[in-house]
C-alpha cells in the first residue's frame, strides 16, 4: 500500500542500487577473466595446481561450516565462537604431535601418527564446545536473537584471548610428516601430497557425518529438534541433549578441520580461527544454512574461488599483487550471497520453511 | 525427587572453583597482578585473586546449602563453605604438587616456578598444605558472609570493593596527588605505598566507606525524601549544582593529570563519542554493526587525505573544514552499504556488515590502492587543527604554520571530541524522544509489528545507520587528527568489538551507560597495564556474563529497565 512517491523512490533506488551492484560484479568478473585468459600467463598445469589447492582448502572450509550448519538448523543461531573451537583443535593436535614426533612415532606409523592427533583434536574441541555451549548458550536460549549471538561474539574472544593466555601470542609451526612430503603422479600432474591427504580425509569425514546425521538413533533425533523442539520433546527425545550432541559432532569436525588446517599451512596461533571460521560461515549461507549438502558444496565452491580468482579475474583487472585481497573475494562473496540469495545455492526448500 | 545432599554439591563447588583457579593461574593472571600489592608488603593481587575465589566458593556452597535446606542453618551452612574453600584448596595444591614433577611449562607458557612461589607462599612444595588450609579459612569466612545481616554486610561488601578500587589505582593517585603540593604529598605517602595501599590507607578506608555507607543506611531515605520535597526551582538548581561540577571535572582533568592519563581521558572521549554513534544504530534500532569500524576508516582516511601534508595529501585544507566533509562521506557511504544491506535480518546483518569492515581494510592496506591510500606504509603528517589562520602549503613534509593557537596536544583534541561527544549526546536524546526515535524502537522490538504499523523500515533504518555511521566517521576523522597518522592495520574489527562492548556493558540505548561503558572497558585497562594484557580476555568474559545476568546493562535506559524487569514492576504495582 505504498503511496507517497517519496518512499516509491526509495525503493526504486534500493533496487536500482542492488542491480548496479549485481551488473558491475559480474562484469568485472567477465572483463578480468578475459583479460587474464587472453593475457596467457599462467600454464593449464598452473590452473590446476589452483583448482587443487582450492579444493582442499575448501574440503577445510566445508568441514569447519558443518558445525556453522547444524547448529544454525537446530537453534537458529549463529555460533560465533566455532572458528575458535577450531583453533583450539589445532592446539591440542600440535601438543600431541610435537610430543610424539620428539618421540619418533610419527616416522615409523605416520598414518596413525596423522589419525591419533585428529581423534585427540576432536575429542578437545568437542569438550571445550559442550563447556561453551552450557555456559554462554544454554542459559540464552529463548532470549531474542541478539542475546546468543552477542554472548557468541564474547565467547570467540574469551576463547581466543585464553589461548593467548595458555601459550602465548606466538606462532607454533606444526611438526612436518615426512610421508606427506612431495608430489604424487595423477594422470601426468604432479599434485602435492598433503592437498591429496587433506582434501580425501575431510571427505571422508564428511562422509561419517552425514551418515551419522541421516542414519543413526541420535541424527534422527537431531533432524526432528531441528523441524520442531517442542514437537521433539513431546515425542520423547531429550532436547537438551541432543543439542549438546550436536555442538559436540559439529566441534568435532571443526577440530579435525584444524588438523587438517595445519598439514597445509603448518602454522598454530591464537588468533587462526577467526578468518577461517567467517569464510566457513559464508560457504555454510553460500550452500543453503541449515543444509549438510549444502554446506559441503558451498565449502568447495569458495574454497575453489578464493584460491582461482586472484589470478582469475583480479590479476585481468590490473590489481598489482591480486594475492593479497584473497580474503577481500570471499568476504564479498559472504556480502553478496547475504544480499541476493540469503537461502544459499541448495537452501531455498528449507530456509523458505523456517525463515 | 530426592535432593542433592549439600556436602556433596559443597565439594562440587569447591572443585569448580578449584578449576576456574588454575585457569587463571595459567593465563597468566595471577604471576603478573603478583607484582602489584593490595596491601603494601602483606598481600599482592595475584594473592588477592586466589583468595578470592576460595572466599567466593565458600559463599555460593553457603547460599547452595541454604536452597538445598530451604534455610539457613549456621552450622551447615559454615561446613559447606569450609568443605568448598577447602577442596578449592586442594586443587591448588594438586597443581603445585604435579607441577613440581612434571614439566607442565612444555604446553603452558604460565606454569612457572614463580607461579608456584606465589601459590605456596614462597615457602616451597614441602609446605603446600598451607593453601587447603587457606582455602578452608577463607571458605569460612565466605560462608559466614551470608550468615551477617543485611545492614552488616552490605557496608562490609561495599568497603572491600572501595578498597579493591583504591589499591588498583593507587599508584595513579599517588602521582597525582604528590604533584599537588608537600601537604597532599604527605597524605598521599601516608595513604600509598610504591606498589599499593599501605597497612594505615587501608584502615582509613575500610573503615571510611563502613561509615559513610551505615550513615547512608540510616540517613539515606531522609536525605532523599528531603531532596523530592524541594520546590521545583530548589531541585532545578540542585541538578544544575551537579551538572556543573562534573563539566568542571571533566574540563578540568586533563589539565592536572599529565601527559600520560590525558591520553587515556582523550582516547575514552573517542570511544564515547563512537560509542554514542553506534548507540542510534544498535541501542535505538537494534541493527547490530559489526562493520562500525568502515565508516571509522573512512573519516579517518577522508581526513587524512584532505589535510595531510605527507606525500598522499590531496587538498591541505583546514581541519575545521576536513571535518563536515569526512562525516558528510561516512554518512554517505553508510548509506550506499545500507541500502542494500538492510533488508537483511539480525544476525546476518551483524555478519554482512563485518564483512563490509574486513573490505574496507583490506582494500586500504593492500598494494593495489596504495597508489591512493598507502597501502601498509598509511598515511602521515596530518595537520594538526589550528584556531587561526594556517599558513601557506610549501612543499610535501612540512607541516603548515598555524598563525593562531594550535590544537596539538592530547588535551586540546580532548575538548574538541568533548564538544563533539556533547552534540552527538544532544541530538541522540532528541531523536530518542522523536517520532523517529519511537520508530526505531518499534523496530528494535518487532520488524513485522512495526511495518504493519506504517513504519517504513528501509527508511527508518537506513536513517539509523547513516547516522551511526557519520558518527563513526566523526569518530575516525579525530582519532587521525590525534594520532597524526593512519595505518590500515589500526581499523581491525577489534575496534567494532569494543564500541559494541562498552554499548552492551552500558546499556542498550542509554546515553549515560555509554559514557559508564567507555571509561570502565576502555579508560580502566588503559590505566592499568596488568589489566590491560588481559582486556580482551576480560572483554570476552563481561559480554557473556552481562548477557547471563544483566542483559540491561549497567546504567540501563529507562524503556528498557521497563520492558526487560515488566513482570516485577507488575507485581510491585499489585502488592
């Protein structure tokens, strides 16, 4: 029923301000593609050193946005603090490695010396996600939306600030397994071993998740929270419970995710969670927040773009040093997906129930 | 349901405790406040600490035991709270005892010999059942703490608390008041030791602050009853009287406090004055703006190119008229991001806009720009602000000549972010009073309530954020002009956080609460350097704990004291 031609306008300026957005976007993105294609300077084999790396990077991302993801599905919360239950997974693998690399273990078995600080990692992370849960989230739970996610923003600094506590504001440099050192051979591409390892084991965990979540007594009892708490309760399932469980399942993944973090780029710090945690967050709104699927896609997807796009598109541009505004591209592709498509690339189903 | 015998959760208690002890132990707390004394030469901080929480575990199993039994009874309630104190204790001195065996050092940087020393006293692992008996006394005496009556132990808890207060700041009034004079410096040597209070200060205080809080206690009601009976024109003038004394304050301070806590009292000022911007946009709108920190970086920057005289200075034009136009370019930009972000709801609006912060400084502090804003290296050499006439621009790097009196030093960008602190405050309270201000609260409340009552929520919202953010801008333009330069790598989200802390610790939507927030989160770790290792940390732990228990705020707004407290104002208004 809006008559004044005043507000009329704005709302044509709104739409007109969002299609420019949209128009200049995908235009710089076009013109930069063919700028850099034409240009030549890279080699296919260096495309796919990119689309490699991406993929494994993004495999880390889709893991870590599982949590975002589960979460979010059960309590339509935001958990700020995840990207730092990722850190603290990070920690407790270093310590564990470091000790048993001092010890030579991880020489002789280095799968097990791979699996042990992963399974240690997720265990920490899980526990240090159901302390938080209980004292920052639960006594929020039912207070209106800001409430939880202030106290989430709070807990990500408490947690961080800990850790800086604990150990120090240095950076830690995980300990090198030997066996993942080098390239392997794929069909005439030399890929490095550890983007191999990393991106097969985060599937594979991922794997384990989703069958958890679609198959088991406890995912069913997750999926029923997430339609309906109250419908859920009254069909005998603890609620509270099961949210534990899923901040738990969700940390874990989180943790192994720092593990796998810190194959790839062999650092542990304090402050590591905090730029992986938001660009995990925007792959879990990119694939549809609320969906497993969805998150695994839209992990991918950004992973695949950030590591692509510098020299894709932004080199094309003429932006001296495309590298250094990596994290500029998903940043703007966390503000965009917000802006256009809020339910994500497969979300739309169930966010249209549940906005 | 059978109960939980209070023994046992007494012993829980003492456990946790006992846990969140050795947390802090291995943050680092304690071994660094050990350095400061509360008491000079009887008890440091760190001890203090501990003591603390012994003394606080013997409390809440003294008040769990008096819920378990549904009522007080002395001697359970004195058992508890010795049993709780007691293990609390024990964990400490399990800490000591593992540690002298094992090298806890090779994960946690805090496990130091020193933390030892201070846990036991500095008489050695041998001696370590000193601290459950410690634990024990101090349990006690937290559990008789309940037990006192009321008259008694609000004036106790209220001296011990003054007490804290003084011993922290001591060495702060010490220099100050030495440098008044041979008469104020006696007192001060009599009242402050080098690192804390001495034996004497402390007496003085205790007791003082018992005093005046039994008078108050007697007195208090006819001292208030005695002000409402005032004619209006006797109140009018009382709270003139009080207005006046804190603008004399608050004016007068920096000029006697030094260079040092000048700086502090100029960077609270800043953080009110953004705290007041962000205040419209969180407090009144409830949009929550994790982005604040953009528009900051853009008044900073568009002053920093308008007046700089460094090699990025585009125009070198006078701060006065720098200013208008940095805040006119936040406000502009804030609604260029605003329009199309506000469509958006709550927390992924919080999310959306910290990604509009991230952007904006990445795009400042990367090479591709720096042609234009100096990538990592910033900008330098912005003028300071003249009240004259500036002479010409000669080359790049030589500052112009102000023919006048220059605003150069932290007090004189004092007043100017006072008077600018005050405007914002002004127009803030008018907008809250207006058809406007209602309109954001309506929104604040319920989105669709508020467009089914003909509010226009884009418009009324954007308006909110333009105005933060051309506070935000105001906010950054004289933080520049402070600093005399700007790095990209000082607008982390950090600074949102803050802004956004000190609104919640304050208040949502109360003016007053910002200015409480901003000198308890910003001016109080500024001052203290052992605090201000652990302000983060700190920070973390004030936002959850005033979102558990006082999501209010401290010096909450009248509407919201109302709306979050409705059901006890209901039954105060039946009984």
């Amino acid at each position: 029923m809006r008559t004044s031609p005043g507000e009329r306008l704005l709302d044509l300026a709104v739409s007109g301000v969002l299609w420019g957005f949209r128009i200049l976007l995908v235009a710089a993105i076009l013109i930069g593609t063919i700028a850099t294609i034409r240009a030549g300077k890279y080699t296919s084999e260096q495309w796919i050193d990119f689309v490699v790396f991406g993929i494994s990077q993004g495999s880390i991302y889709a893991l870590i946005a599982l949590g975002y993801t589960m979460v979010y599905g059960i309590l339509r919360m935001i958990n700020f603090a995840h990207g730092d239950i990722f850190m603290t997974g990070a920690f407790a693998a270093y310590f564990l490695a470091t000790w048993m690399n001092g010890t030579g273990f991880i020489d002789s078995y280095p799968i097990l010396g791979l699996l042990i600080p992963i399974l240690f990692a997720m265990i920490v992370a899980g526990g240090i996600a159901m302390l938080v849960e209980r004292i920052a989230y639960r006594p929020l739970r039912g207070a209106p939306r800001l409430v939880p996610l202030i106290s989430a923003i709070g807990a990500s600094f408490f947690l961080e600030y800990a850790f800086r506590g604990f150990f120090g504001p240095g950076v830690y440099a995980y300990p090198p397994i030997k066996a993942l050192e080098g390239e392997w051979d794929i069909l005439g591409i030399g890929i490095l071993k550890v983007q191999v390892v990393v991106a097969v084991a985060a599937f594979i965990m991922m794997a384990i998740l989703y069958s958890i979540v679609m198959f088991t007594k406890v995912g069913k009892a997750m999926r029923a929270v997430s339609e309906s708490k109250d419908t859920a309760a009254l069909m005998g399932i603890d609620v509270n419970r099961i949210i534990v469980s899923t901040f738990a399942l969700g940390a874990a993944m989180a943790g192994a995710a720092g593990v796998l973090y810190s194959l790839i780029f062999r650092q542990v710090g304090f402050f590591m969670g905090f730029t992986p945690g938001i660009k995990a967050f925007t792959a879990a709104v990119l694939g549809g927040i609320g969906n497993i699927p969805g998150a695994m896609v839209g992990g991918l997807v950004l992973g695949i773009f950030e590591s692509v796009g510098p020299s894709l598109f932004l080199e094309g541009l003429g932006i001296t040093r495309p590298y250094q505004l990596k994290d500029a591209i998903a940043y703007t592709m966390l503000v965009m997906i917000l802006l256009f498509r809020p339910s994500g690339i497969l979300g739309e189903r169930i966010t249209t129930k549940k906005a | 349901m059978k109960k939980e015998n209070f023994l046992w959760s007494a012993v829980k208690t003492g456990l946790i405790v006992g846990v969140v002890a050795i947390f802090i132990c291995f943050v680092g707390m304690v071994e660094v406040f050990s350095k400061r004394d509360v008491i000079e030469k009887l008890i440091t901080l760190g001890q203090f600490v501990l003591l603390a929480a012994m003394f606080s575990a013997g409390f809440i199993a003294s008040r769990h035991t008096s819920s378990l039994l549904e009522k007080n009874k002395p001697v359970s309630n004195l058992v508890a709270g010795l049993v709780a104190g007691l293990f609390t204790g024990l964990v400490l001195a399990l800490l000591v005892v593992v540690g002298a065996e094992v090298n806890l050092r090779a994960v946690f940087l805090n496990a130091t010999t020193t933390l030892y020393d201070v846990l036991t006293l500095d008489k050695g692992v041998g001696n370590v059942w000193i601290l459950p008996l410690i634990g024990a006394v101090a349990g006690l005496l937290g559990a008789a703490s309940l037990l006192l009556p009321q008259i008694l132990r609000r004036p106790i808890t209220q001296a011990l608390v003054f007490v804290i207060f003084m011993a922290f700041f001591s060495g702060l009034f010490r220099v100050v008041m030495i440098n008044q004079g041979s008469d104020m410096s006696k007192a001060a040597k009599y009242l402050f030791g080098q690192t804390g209070l001495t034996l004497e200060g402390t007496l003085i205080f205790f007791l003082g602050v018992i005093a005046v809080s039994m008078l108050w206690s007697y007195k208090g009601k006819d001292i208030q009853a005695g002000v409402t009976r005032l004619p209006k024109a006797g109140r009018l003038s009382l709270r003139v009287i009080v207005y006046a004394l804190i603008a004399y304050v608050a004016l007068g301070l920096p000029q006697v406090s030094g260079p040092f806590i000048a700086q502090v009292i100029v960077t609270v000022a800043l953080f009110v004055l953004m705290g007041l911007g962000l205040n419209i946009t969180l407090g009144f709108a409830g949009l929550l703006d994790l982005g604040f920190v953009a528009f900051y970086a853009i008044g900073a920057y568009t002053v920093g190119l308008l007046t700089s005289y460094g090699a990025f200075g585009l125009q070198h034009i006078p701060f006065w008229v720098a200013v208008p136009i940095a805040v006119l370019v936040a406000m502009a930009s804030g609604a260029m991001l605003g329009l199309p972000v506000l469509g958006i709801r709550g927390d992924y609006l919080a999310i959306a806009t910290l990604g509009f912060g991230e952007i904006v400084r990445l795009l400042a502090g990367s090479d591709f720009l720096a042609p234009f804003f100096g990538g990592p290296q910033g900008i330098i050499g912005i003028q300071k602000p003249c009240l004259g006439t500036l002479g010409p621009f000669i080359r790049v790097d030589v500052p112009r000549v102000c023919n006048g009196l220059e605003l150069g030093k932290p007090q004189d960008i004092y007043y100017i972010a006072v008077v600018s602190a005050v405007i914002i405050a002004f127009v803030a309270w008018r907008l809250r009073e207006s058809r406007l201000g209602r309109a954001w609260m309506a929104i604040r409340e319920d989105e669709d309530v508020a467009e089914a009552l003909g509010v226009n929520l884009i418009q009324t919202k954007l308006l909110a954020y333009m105005l933060g953010a051309a506070f935000a801008g105001l906010g950054g333009a004289i933080f520049a002009t402070l600093i005399g330069s700007i790095f990209a790598t000082s607008m982390q989200l950090i600074v949102s956080i803050n802004v956004v802390s000190l609104i919640i610790v304050g208040g949502m939507g109360s003016i007053p609460g910002v200015i409480v927030g901003a000198i308890a989160l910003i001016g109080l770790p500024e001052l203290l350097r052992e605090v201000s290792e652990f302000r983060f940390l700190l920070y973390g732990a004030t936002l959850i704990i005033m979102m558990l228990a006082k999501p209010e705020g401290l010096w909450p707004s009248q509407a919201t004291r109302r709306e979050l407290h409705h059901t006890e104002v209901e039954a105060g208004v039946k009984a």
